[in-house]
C-alpha cells in the first residue's frame, strides 16, 4: 500500500468509525464486540477496497458492511452462548458512565428490545434521519418493506412507551 492510500485510510477510519461503532451497537447491544466488528469491517474494507465501485457513498458502502457483519454476529453460535450464559448466570454491568446514561433513557431501550428487522429502520430512520428511501437502499429493501416495518415498530414502540416518550418517536 503507498503511503498516499495508508493516509487516505486513516482518514476514512477516523471520518467513519464513530457513526459505524454507534451502528454496530445499535444492533449487538454490546460496546466491545462493536468495536470488535468496527474494526473487521476496515479490516474488510482494507482487504477489498479495489473493490468499490461507487454505485453508492463510502458511507453507505461501510454501513451495509457493518450492517452485514451484525447480522452475521447475531446469527453465529459465539452470539447464541453468550446470551445463554448471561441469561443463566447474569452479566457484568459495564461502569462506564456514558453506557449508565443510555442504559437509562427509556426510549433507547424500548428501540433496542424491537426486533432487529424493526431495529434497523427504526435506527436509520430516526436517529440517522435518513429517508424511507435512503433506509431502503441502505437495508436492501423496497420502500413499502420500509414502511411496513416503520409502522409496526411505531406500534410496538407506542405500547411500551409513555404519552411523552411516544410524542418525541411519533412527529415526523
């Protein structure tokens, strides 16, 4: 690699790793592996980046990488045994005090005990404030699909939600 393309990426590390980190958390619901995915996702787009072919943004490029990468931790038996063995004998509450302030807001809660498939719109729609479209595109998926979830999600949220909490989700 010349010494161009290495500072080419690190910036692009340093540029995406923040809002990639948020996403990966947004889905495992774990800060470590997180990073641990964060990291796999430059490590992929490092091994493969001649592979680009800007049909999209860099940013949506390593969104969908990192999106792929959740899902296939989620998927995978190292997942699976983790969460057995918390359900079984409890987890170490992490001391960090950013993790207390998000393990507090009741509204981040709520979205992350959503389904991942309603999660995912939630999050992009929302918090990334991307369009029905841009949330299609981005999750490969038709903008009726979007909806739908969008919709289902609003109504799982409105049930667990106070009047206030549900105000702040449902002005669009």
């Amino acid at each position: 690699m010349l010494l161009s393309e290495e500072r080419a990426f690190r910036a692009i590390m340093e540029s995406y790793s923040e809002y990639l980190l948020k996403i990966a958390y947004l889905y495992v619901k774990d800060w470590q592996i997180a990073e641990d995915i964060v990291q796999d996702v430059f490590l992929t787009y490092y091994q493969k980046f001649e592979q680009f072919e800007e049909r999209s943004s860099l940013k949506t490029y390593l969104v969908r990488i990192t999106i792929n990468k959740c899902k296939d931790y989620l998927k995978s038996w190292k997942y699976r045994k983790l969460s057995l063995t918390n359900y079984f004998f409890g987890t170490k509450k992490d001391a960090s005090p950013l993790i207390e302030l998000e393990e507090r807001l009741h509204i981040a809660d709520a979205v992350l005990n959503l389904p991942i498939h309603l999660r995912e719109v939630i999050i992009h729609y929302y918090y990334e404030e991307l369009s029905v479209l841009e949330v299609a595109a981005v999750l490969s998926l038709s903008d009726n699909t979007v909806k739908t979830r969008l919709r289902r999600a609003r109504q799982l949220l409105k049930k667990e939600l106070t009047y206030e909490e549900w105000e702040v989700l449902s002005h669009e």
